[in-house]
C-alpha cells in the first residue's frame, strides 16, 4: 500500500467511525435503551485486569454489537484461532434501533 493509498484508507475508516459515533451520541440522547446497551456493553468489556475500553471505544462497540464480550485486533483473533476478514476495519454498522434489539 503506497502512502497515499494508506491516507486514503484511512481517511475512510475516519469517516466511517465518525458517522457511526454520529449516530450513536444521537441515539444515547434519545432512547434509553440504547444507552443501556451502553453501559451493558461496557461493563463486559472492561476487565480487572486491563483497563483498554475508552468511554467512546464502548459507545462505538455498542453501536454496531451490543452484545460483544471480546474486541480484538485482527492479529489478536487469529492468535485464538478466528481468521477475521481481510480489511475489516469495523463491524458492519448496526442502527441504534436494531442493535437495542438483538
């Protein structure tokens, strides 16, 4: 990947996470239940023994999984045996509304 390429993607996933976030702070306004999938999510993913999920980390994990237990990084799911997809950057994007209903 050249410089600019590299820029560009990232550019995009800037763009990507923005939006989500968007939506998300739109969503903790408005819906309570939203916000406790918030705050469900980030006390499954806080662990005693580290301390890595910023406020906005877990509103934005909330927003696309509410019910995830385990946020890796791509090198960290395959050192478990999961082959997460190549250029998966973020989870595919769930609507508050339907991520308050999973």
């Amino acid at each position: 990947m050249t410089d600019e390429e590299r820029r560009a993607y990232s550019a995009k996933m800037r763009g990507e996470i923005e939006a989500v976030m968007d939506r998300a702070y739109a969503a903790m306004v408005a819906r309570e239940d939203f916000w406790v999938a918030v705050m469900r999510t980030a006390a499954n993913l806080t662990h005693t023994d580290r301390d890595d999920r910023s406020p906005a980390n877990c509103i934005a994990v909330a927003a696309q999984h509410p019910n995830a237990t385990h946020v890796l990084s791509s090198g960290g799911w395959r050192k478990l045996g999961r082959l997460p997809g190549q250029g998966l950057y973020l989870s595919p994007y769930l609507d508050p509304d339907q991520a308050a209903a999973r």
